[in-house]
C-alpha cells in the first residue's frame, strides 16, 4: 500500500509539473507572438511616414487640404450647405485614400514590409470660420470607429495619428480652417514572417515538452516497474516460505510419530510415515529445483522422436486423482513428434495441476491430442475460475500469479507456467492460452512431427 501511494503521488507530481510547463509555454509563446507583432506594426509605421517626406506623398496632402480650403470657400458664398459640404468632404476623403493607397502599392515593390498595407483617412473634426464668423462647425464622433472597420479578413486596423492644424490667412475675406485628420493603417493580422517564427518557436516548444513528456514516462514506467518487481518479490519470499514450511512441518511431525513406542513395532504405520516423508522431501525438492531452474536461461535441448499418442496413453494410466475425473482423447495408432518425453511430460502435468488447483472438486479435466496443419496440439481443459483477460499477456512471465484472493488462496510461486512454457520452447514448440472464461480455460501445447 505504501508503495502503491508513492507511485500516485509520482504521477500526480508530474502531472503537475507537466501542467506548470504547458502553462508557462503557452503564456511564452503568446509574449512572443504580442512582442513580435508590436515590433511589426512600430516597423510599418516608421517605413510609411517615411513616405510623408516624399514628393508624390506631399503632393497629395497640398491637393488635399486645397479642396479643403475650396470647399470652405463655397460655402461662404452660400453655393453649398452643410449637408452638401458633407458630402463632398466625404468623397474626397475616399479619393484621397484611393491615391494613398497607390503610392503605397507602389512602394510595396521596394519594401516587402508594407506589402499588403492600406490607408483609411478622414477628418473628425472641422470648424470653418469667415470675417470672425464660423460658418461649419462639423464633429463626427463615430468617425474612429468607421475607419477602425475592417474592410478585409484576416487584417486588422492599427492608429497611425492625427493631423491637427490650421489654414489660417490674414485679411477681411479670409477664410480659417482648423480641422482633426485622423490615419489608420490596414495591416495583415498575422504576417507570413511572424508566422514562420511562431512556427519555429512553437516546433521548438512542442519538441521540448514531448522530451519532457518521454522523460516523465520513461521514469513512471520505471517507478512502475521497480513496484511491481517489489510486489513480486515480496510475494515470492511469501510463497516459498509457505511452500518449505509445509513440507517441513508435516516431515517434523512424522520423524515425531516415528519415535513414539505404539508405532516401534507396526511396519504398516512406519511404511505410511515413511512414504509421507518420501513425499514432502520430493515436494521439497521439487520446489527448489523451480527456483533454480528460473534463474537459468534454457538453451534449446537434444531432442528425439516421441510417439505422442504413446505418451498420452501412457500418462492417463499413470496419473491419479482423487479430486478430479481425468480424461484423454488422443486416438489411436502412432504419431511422432520432436521432444523430449521427461519435458512433455513435466509440462502436461504442470497443466493438469493448475487445472486441479483452479477448478470444483469433482470437476472434469480433459487432454486432446490432434494433428493440426504442421504440429500437433494437445489441448488440457478445465472447467475452472478462468483467467481475466486482463491478465492474460502476463500469465507466462516469470513469478507472475493473478492478482485476485480466490487465486491466491491456491499457493505457488508463479513458475509453474513459465517453467513449462520454457521447456516445450526448448524442443522447438510452444505452450499457450487459446481460451479462458469463467466456465473454464484451455491450455495448449504445439510440438512439431518428426
């Protein structure tokens, strides 16, 4: 239990950690892309109100503030109204932005920079003044928001400034003009140059929190490992404890028996307690000879020819079973295959064992033996438990029993499987689970003829 509160407190660590990175990296990236598109904007600026210095651009603004002054003439001679003086304001606001625009069209061929830029301009205010006498005091407070508006997608409006002056001249019939001339720029929203850094820094960033993420997995999957090799060894030294008091205690109370005046002269009780001791020093050895097979990696054996029919019949007349009902079907005749009987053998009844283990009392175990394609399989069935699929990947590796309390009820050291797995392997077969469900499982063993 403590460990396994040390491996959630690992993953929720990290995860946190994680989270604090993708964090951090988003806020950084999105400095970036703000940082980058200001410097943008400060670039255009200043490559635009180079153009005011430009004798085209000049020539535009004289022309421009001329009908201005024009305009603000017909009017004091009653030729135009308000509403006329409006309109007409208005149209020349829309060609003097149309020229602007050509001249930056123009320049776009020199400047990358302000490649796709656009002009919108208009007065916001305009108070016209005769003898003393205003004749026009125009304000058109919805102007910033009318030039604000996009006329395309994908760009967006930045302030450029505002023209603020005066066409004042002396004399009875002048006319003064004081006016607010306000310029907005229409810029690409994302530019394909910061675009192409973003991407750059984004690739970046992805690549260094996947490096972390790799990192963070690789140490999870380590800490899960090293869990898990600790449960298994904790269970281990479990098991073999159990499986060498068993013996032992049972072979101490014999040697007791054994010593005690009613059995000094009854033979037939000796040769019972005998026979027992005989048996637990088998089961003994047995077991450690598990362990240390375990630790031993099996390199492929000498093999012979074994009539597997033979073999089959042999073992049921040889195989005794209080418990359970044992039965053979393997057909009659001979059949040759590449092994070793001692193995074959060790490994069917490794079978048969865990069959008894797993399953009712009373219950059938069948073994099959049949020709299929190039091998020959034999098939051990029990109507046990059944193995969860879950843990059905893990059934053959070594130490490994299913973690459930009706499983371990049942004592052993998890090497029955592997041990047998092993050993048919090195005859050049194979040992594998091709079904399992609650009403039962389906051990089989591939051999291949001689």
């Amino acid at each position: 239990m403590e460990n396994k509160g040390r491996f959630k407190l690992l993953i929720f660590v990290c995860l946190i950690i994680l989270s604090g990175l993708v964090s951090v990296q988003c806020y950084l990236l999105n400095n970036t892309l703000q940082l980058n598109l200001t410097n943008y904007h400060s670039q255009v600026q200043a490559s635009v109100l180079k153009l005011y210095n430009d004798s085209a651009f000049q020539k535009i603004q004289k022309r421009y503030f001329t009908n201005l002054t024009d305009v603000a003439e017909m009017v004091r001679a009653g030729k135009l109204d308000r509403i006329g003086f409006e309109r007409f304001l208005s149209a020349k606001d829309k060609e003097v932005s149309q020229n602007l625009n050509s001249l930056l069209a123009d320049r776009a061929r020199e400047d990358e920079l302000i490649k796709g830029v656009s002009y919108q301009t208009g007065y916001a205010a305009i108070k016209i003044k005769s003898q003393g006498r205003t004749i026009i005091d125009l304000n058109i407070p919805d102007q910033r928001s009318r030039l604000r508006k996009l006329a395309r997608e994908g760009y967006q409006m930045i302030f450029l400034g505002q023209n603020n002056g005066t066409t004042d001249h002396t004399g009875d019939n002048t006319i003064a003009t004081a006016y607010d001339n306000l310029i907005y720029l229409e810029v690409p929203a994302m530019p394909i140059s910061i675009l192409k850094q973003m991407v750059l820094v984004g690739s970046l960033s992805l690549l260094l929190l996947g490096a972390v993420v790799i990192v963070f997995f690789k140490v999870i999957r380590s800490a899960q490992r090293q869990r898990k090799i600790t449960e298994l060894r904790e269970d281990l030294v479990n098991n073999i404890t159990h499986e060498l008091k068993t013996p032992l205690s049972s072979m101490a109370i014999a040697f007791k028996t054994l010593n005690l005046p009613v059995y000094a002269e009854d033979s037939v009780k000796q040769k019972e307690l005998i026979q027992n001791l005989e048996r637990q020093h088998r089961k003994l050895n047995t077991t450690v000879e598990r362990v240390l097979e375990s630790s031993v990696i099996r390199e492929k054996l000498n093999t012979e020819r074994v009539d597997i029919i033979a073999l089959l019949h042999n073992y049921q007349k040889s195989t005794l079973s209080n418990n359970h009902e044992l039965q053979v079907f393997a057909g009659s005749g001979s059949c040759d295959v590449i092994g070793s009987a001692g193995l074959i053998e060790a490994a069917i009844d490794n079978l048969v064992d865990n069959a008894q283990k797993y399953s009712a009392a009373g219950s059938l175990i069948q073994i099959s033996g049949e020709k299929e394609r190039d091998m020959f399989r034999i098939d051990v069935i029990d109507k046990g438990i059944g193995i969860d699929r879950v843990y059905q990947e893990y059934l053959f590796g070594k130490f490994f029993r299913v973690p459930q309390h009706y499983v371990h009820s049942v004592q052993g050291l998890g090497l029955g499987l592997y041990l047998s797995r092993q050993s048919v392997k090195s005859i050049g077969g194979d040992l594998r689970l091709t079904n399992s469900s609650p009403q039962g499982s389906i051990f089989s063993i591939y051999l291949a003829f001689a």
